[in-house]
C-alpha cells in the first residue's frame, strides 16, 4: 500500500511553499487527468495557493476549501487508491446520509490532511473526475472546466439541474429554479439592481472567475520539478512518485523547515506504516 505522502507533519517554509502546492496540483493532474490549469485556477480562488486556509463561516479548509463532509466523502470514496486505507476505513456513513468518525482523535486527524497539499490536491482531482464523468452522463456532451466548477458551488446534482436547462434555455432566469441558492448567493443570481440573471449569464460569469483566477498564477507556473523527478520514459504519475518526489524535494531543499507536530504523531506513524505493506 501507498500514501500520497509520508510527510503530512511538516511545516513548509520559505520559496518552496509556492512550488511544492503547484507540484502536487501537478503531479494530480497527471494522476487522475483532470485539467491542470482548472485544478490550479480552483485553488487559486478557494485559497489563493495556500494549504492552511481557513474559512470564517464555515468548516472549510486547505487549499480546495473542503468542508468536513465533503472532505470525509472524498476520503471515504478515495482514500484506499492513495494508501489512506486506515482513514477510509475510519469514515462511515449513518442512516441520515452524513459522514462520521467514531475516534474523535482519529477524525481529527483525517480532517487535518486538507492542509497537506499533495493530499488535497488529489482527492480534488478524484472529486472533479468523479463530477466530470456524472455531469456528462446526465449532460450528453463533454463537461466543460467551468461545469466542473458549477459541480463545486451547486454539488453535482444541483449543476447537473443547472446545466441541463442552460442547454435547452440559456436565457431563462436562474433564481427561481434554485431559490435556496440564490438567497444564500444573491450577487450570483442577481445583478446590482436586482435583475435575475439568466443561466448563460451566470455561467459565464463563473467561467470569467475562473479564467481569471488561472491568469493571475501567471504564465511561467513552476511547477516543472514535477515531471522533472519522473523517470524519461513515464506518461502518467505513479502512485510511488508522490513519495519518492516528496523525499528528494526534502533531501535537496535548503529552505525547507522540517517541525514535528506531536499532536499528530499516531498520523505520521500511521502513514508511514503504510509504506511497507
């Protein structure tokens, strides 16, 4: 078995920081093929690049701005294929559909992993993949990064709903085939003088916040020592890349800051363990 990384108690400091979150975004990318540039441009305006942000009104954290539940779906869904067995395993389902984690300790633990970039950034890609292949079964046509980005605000149901009458009536106002969503997002739905917007309009809007939030990255995104790490030879990311990458980024960076967390020394016990198996 494999984690995405055995490093998920360190504290990054100094250039690396930035280069190691559009590393990990890459190496996700490459992993799941979800598109680079929507998994950075989603980042980039959920976070601005940085693994421990915070939400003030609600439980969202790290990088994609999970929320607990969220969060806890995508590992449960997820965890096993990147060697976090032992979280998934952790997570289960009551009657009411919600996600829990009997060992408070453990939950804790587990919600933690969205401010650890690499983790975060693939159960992302795994999320916006599994989006992807939904939205177009119930879409007929390829989604698009803007729909997959409709899927993280609406939930995939709630895009799906959207798009499908965006595609018969693009025109037609929004408001009032998501009432709950345009009271909770008023400036979405509507404009500045109280105009319910159309579903095109409101699409493209999204589509403009997330070309912009790709833009403002810049064009020269390093994120090259990704693929540089990888053998010649390889096309897709494997799951042992994660590590092996991680370790040569510690080995070889000067301006890295290596601090143990005690707190959350059964995690880093726990996933390195997972190495062996």
């Amino acid at each position: 078995m494999f984690t995405v990384s055995a490093f998920a108690d360190i504290t990054v400091t100094g250039a690396s920081a930035g280069n190691r979150v559009t590393n990990a975004i890459a190496m996700a990318s490459r992993r799941t093929g979800v598109d680079f540039g929507y998994l950075l441009g989603q980042a980039k305006i959920e976070s601005s690049l940085n693994p421990n942000a915070r939400a003030s009104t609600s439980s969202a954290r790290g990088l994609y701005q999970f929320i607990d539940q969220s969060w806890l779906a995508v590992i449960d869904k997820h965890g096993s294929e990147y060697g976090l067995g032992w979280a998934a395993d952790a997570v289960s389902r009551g009657s009411n559909g919600r996600y829990y984690v009997s060992d408070p300790n453990l939950r804790q633990q587990i919600l933690d992993l969205r401010s650890h970039p690499e983790t975060a950034s693939v159960m992302a890609a795994e999320h916006a993949a599994d989006n992807k292949a939904y939205l177009e079964q119930r879409l007929g046509r390829e989604a698009q990064p803007v729909d997959l980005y409709l899927a993280h605000f609406l939930g995939v149901g709630g895009a799906a709903k959207f798009l499908s009458t965006h595609d018969r009536a693009p025109q037609a106002t929004a408001a009032s085939l998501f009432p709950a969503a345009a009271r909770a997002n008023r400036s979405i739905f509507y404009d500045r003088q109280g105009n319910a917007r159309s579903f095109a309009e409101i699409r493209d809007r999204f589509a403009g916040k997330l070309q912009k939030g790709m833009d403002s990255i810049g064009g020269d995104v390093r994120y090259a020592d990704a693929s540089a790490s990888l053998p010649a030879n390889a096309k897709t990311i494997q799951p042992a890349d994660y590590v092996r990458i991680e370790t040569q980024r510690l080995a070889s960076a000067a301006d890295v800051t290596v601090t143990p967390q005690p707190q959350t020394a059964r995690l880093a016990y726990l996933m390195l363990a997972t190495l062996g198996r």
